[in-house]
C-alpha cells in the first residue's frame, strides 16, 4: 500500500459557515473538483483542514466523504487524526481505517518530548493497522527533532514515513538517506521542486486547494528531468506566496478561497479576518501574481 503514497495531495479544507458548522456539500464539491482535475488524492483534516477545531463527528464524516468520493477516481486519502489527547487519535485513527484511508497522518500534541512522542505513534499505530505517516512540523508543536530521534520514530511498527512541513530540507535529506525506503511528504508549498528533488515522494499542501494544475505541474516537471520548468512554475507560486506572507497567510488564503466561491469560511473562530478596505488591497495586490500563475500553467499545458 505504501507504493500508492506519492503526487500531488491537496491538504483539502473543511468549509465551514461564519459559525464554525460543517459544510459537508461544499466540503464534497471541493474534493470532487481536486478529483477531477487530477490530483493523486486528499489530505484531510489536517492543519488546512482545521482538524482540530472540528468536533470528531465532523472529522468522521469528513473522512467517509473523501473516501467515497475517492473511489469513483481510484485516489487516494490521508486521513489526519493527530488530537490533544491520545485516547481521540486512537479513535480517529480506528475509524479513518475501517472507513478505507489508505493512510493516517498525526500531528501529536504540542512540547512533547520523543519518549512521549514514541508512545503516542505506538499507540496510533497500533489502532490503526494501516500505514501511519509522522507529521513533523516543529513551527506548530515546539518539537525539533534530532535525526536520531526522527529515526527512532520511523522504527515504530506501522510507521511508513513523514510529512515534513519545514524549511531545512538537509534535516529530510539526512533521514532519507539513512532510511531510503520511507514515504516522505513535502508540507511547505513554497519548497516543493526542492523538496522533490532532495527525495520526496510528493507533497501535501494548502494552496493545492487553489492551484492543483501548478503543483501537478511542478511534480510532473520534476519527474520527467525537467527542472528548468518546474522551477519556472515554483518562482511565479514564490512570488504569489510573498504577497500571502506580508498580509498573513491564513486570512489572506482563506480571502482567495471565498472570492473563487471554493468556500464561505475555510477556518473557525478564533480567526483571522480582513476588514473590507485590508481586503480590497489584498485582492488588487494578489491578482497579478494568480493571472501569472495561470498563464504559466496553461503556456505548460499547449
């Protein structure tokens, strides 16, 4: 099973009204359109997900969407069932596999230390018995892994690889070549030609829910040798991420969303939002760089 865990998979939102409810048809038309349009799977629940803001239940049927709608195009689905506690990841975990995830991913709680953090894998792992990816993204749960700790982790029965949502491509470069055989998933979008080319088998990422032809083209560069065009590709996402960077990301994506009518509300309160006339600049400053995102796709696609 480990063979299907690489591409191009969107961490896919889960829209939400302005109070936080779950919107289970946008959140079906959302993945239905990532679908169609060629990705290698979803990402669910996760960070872009606001998995942990979201009731079991919502978490749950999330998960049984994106699998069923996986089906119908033969995808794949990474189900994130990372909590505050262990005892709600196990149980996530046991339903996202008997619900037909081809994989989970976890990111544990925050400031663990790895003898905690080696106990909560195990657990996971073991009540899941489909592979497990480790989610290292030391920004959000103030772990910073040493290589031997990575390692040590990676020998838990059931862990197939990790989700590396960092800059310091060489930390990923040193694991992979220790243990060659490991799924790894690049988590920054800004990183993913380099990330690819130091070994990863795909990415996971946020504006895969805006841009799912940029990424697959950035993949499909790669793979095919040529990295002059996956780099032309990764430059113009660079220069549109810069825009999102300097008025923050999370209001700033969630703002795009709303505007292609992909989702009402991405995250739930507490949230950031843009006043109207901070939207207004956003939207005029950002539009250059999307038309120019497109007109790079589509000049690959000819």
């Amino acid at each position: 099973m480990t063979e299907l865990l690489k591409g191009i998979v969107p961490a896919i939102v889960s829209p939400c009204d302005e109070n936080g409810v779950f919107l289970q048809d946008e959140f079906a038309a959302l993945a239905e359109s990532l679908y169609e349009q060629g990705v290698h799977g979803l990402y669910v629940c996760g960070a872009t997900g606001d998995g942990y803001r979201m009731p079991l239940a919502d978490r749950k049927r999330a998960t049984e969407i994106a699998v069923g709608l996986a089906a119908k195009y033969d995808r794949i689905v990474i189900s994130h069932v990372g909590t505050l506690s262990t005892r709600d990841s196990v149980d996530l975990a046991r339903h996202a596999a008997q619900a037909g995830a081809n994989a989970l991913s976890a990111m544990p709680p925050a400031n663990c230390d790895i003898q905690q953090l080696v106990n909560y894998y195990q657990d996971v792992a073991s009540a899941a018995q489909v592979p497990l990816l480790v989610y290292y993204i030391p920004h959000l749960t103030g772990s910073a892994l040493t290589v031997d700790e990575m390692l040590r982790l990676l020998e838990i029965e059931g862990v197939a690889g990790f989700k590396f949502s960092d800059w310091n491509l060489f930390f990923m470069k040193r694991i992979l070549m220790a243990r060659p055989e490991i799924v790894v998933f690049n988590g920054n979008d800004e990183l993913l030609c380099p990330g690819l080319l130091y070994g990863a088998n795909g990415g996971i990422g946020m504006n895969y829910n805006l841009f799912p032809k940029l990424f697959l083209g950035i993949y499909e560069a790669v793979n095919s040798g040529d990295v002059a065009r996956a780099m032309e590709l990764e430059t113009r996402f660079i220069a549109y991420a810069d825009v999102l960077f300097t008025y923050g990301l999370r209001p700033s994506f969630e703002t795009l969303m709303r505007e292609q009518g992909l989702a009402p509300y991405c995250f739930r309160e507490p949230r950031q939002t843009f006043d109207e006339a901070t939207a207004r600049e956003f939207l005029e400053a950002v539009r250059p760089k999307v038309a120019a995102i497109e007109e790079a796709v589509e000049a690959g696609g000819r």
